[in-house]
C-alpha cells in the first residue's frame, strides 16, 4: 500500500520532471515496460539491464527509451536472461536504441574497474564472425559520455566541453585495454593522490637489501 508521502514522491515522476530508472532483464518485462510508457507519457524512463533487449530491439528503440546495460552478459545466470548474449548492446545499436554500458546490481559494482574492460570486449566482438561489437570511439562514448546522457547530466559531466566539471583521467595507453595504467586522476579540476596500499608496499618491499626490511625479516 502506498503512503500519501509515496504518492506525493511519485508525483515529479509522473509529470516528467524525474528519471524513473526500471530494472527488467526479460523480454516480456521490457515490453511491460513499453506499455507503461504508453500509459503514461510524460514518464522518462530509463532501462537498466535488459539482457534481452536484442529480443525488442526494434520496439526500444521506437519507443524511444534509452537503455544502461551490462556489456557482455552472455549467461542464462537467472531465468529472466536465458537469451542473453553478447552480442545484445551491439544489436541494440544497430536497431537505433540509444545504449549506455553500466554497473547493473552489487556485484557489478565491487567490479566498477572491469566497466573499461567491458567496453573493450565490445570492440573486439566486431572481429568475431557473427557477433556484434561496436566501434572503439562508440565504447569509449558508452562509459562516459553516453551515461550522462541517458541521465540528463550531459552538461555537466561525461565529456570534455567548455563548463563542464573538470573530471579528467590521463591513461598511460588505451583505456580500453587492461595493460593501460591511469597517470593522472582529475576531480573538479584537483589532481588526486593516486597511492594506494599495494602501491605502498610496493615501495616497501621492491629493495629487498637487509638493511632496510622489517625487525621481523631479520631473525
């Protein structure tokens, strides 16, 4: 049952002037989703997940709903995605649906990191015969600009533009590659410290003379 003060919530949701963010893996739910859209048409919806979007493609993209998926589920982990596939954010593409690449659930965000990696698996599906991958400027456009967009916060984050925040990363190669390293890390403008415990023992530990080790490593 829904409270007066969960109605009232509901209420810049209802008239557009808030992002109502659904989660439907499944074809049938996407279509749900579809016909909410249908309903009420002032809502902005967002779809995360949708493993099987590629299955509708054609529908998302005319209903003009933008979509935030996971790059390169490709397992029937669950019974909403038995036709999941690798291949689904490039067909989404393809069919006109306006595709972000993002963390869907908590097990994707203890792997926020792996989200590069991800966008790079999908420029390598477009050498894979019968797979659809996108294109190296696309992918990079999936984990930064596009995000924003899909959000309403491309004027304020996701691209490098006058008024922007200046929220930058210098990458020692491609940022798509997992041998690439950030040089530099900028927040608004301030360049972060980028020591972490692993790097501080790796400092510690690289000279292995006696004289510099531990009490416990001399006995």
């Amino acid at each position: 049952m829904l409270t007066r003060f969960d109605a009232a919530a509901l209420v810049p949701v209802l008239q557009g002037r808030q992002y109502l963010v659904i989660h439907a893996e499944r074809a049938r739910d996407i279509l749900n989703v579809l016909d909410l859209k249908r309903t009420y048409p002032s809502l902005k919806l967002v779809l995360v997940g949708a493993s099987e979007g590629w299955l509708v493609s054609d529908k998302i993209a005319a209903a003009r709903i933008p979509v935030i998926a996971s790059a390169v589920n490709d397992l029937p982990a669950t019974f909403e995605q038995l036709a999941a596939t690798q291949s689904n954010v490039g067909r989404m593409r393809d069919a006109g649906v306006h595709v972000a690449i993002g963390m869907i659930d908590d097990n994707d965000t203890r792997y926020l990191f792996n989200e590069r990696q991800y966008a790079g698996n999908l420029v390598a599906l477009t050498d894979v015969p019968g797979a659809s991958g996108v294109r190296w400027g696309e992918a990079l456009a999936m984990i930064t600009s596009r995000p924003a967009e899909v959000l309403g916060l491309d004027r304020e984050i996701g691209s490098l533009a006058p008024g922007r925040r200046a929220d930058v990363v210098i990458w020692s190669g491609d940022p798509l590659q997992v041998t690439s390293n950030a040089d530099a890390v900028f927040i608004d403008g301030v360049q972060q410290p980028l020591d972490t415990r692993q790097t501080k023992l790796r400092e510690r530990y690289k000279d292995l003379s006696r004289d510099v080790l531990p009490e416990a490593y001399q006995r």
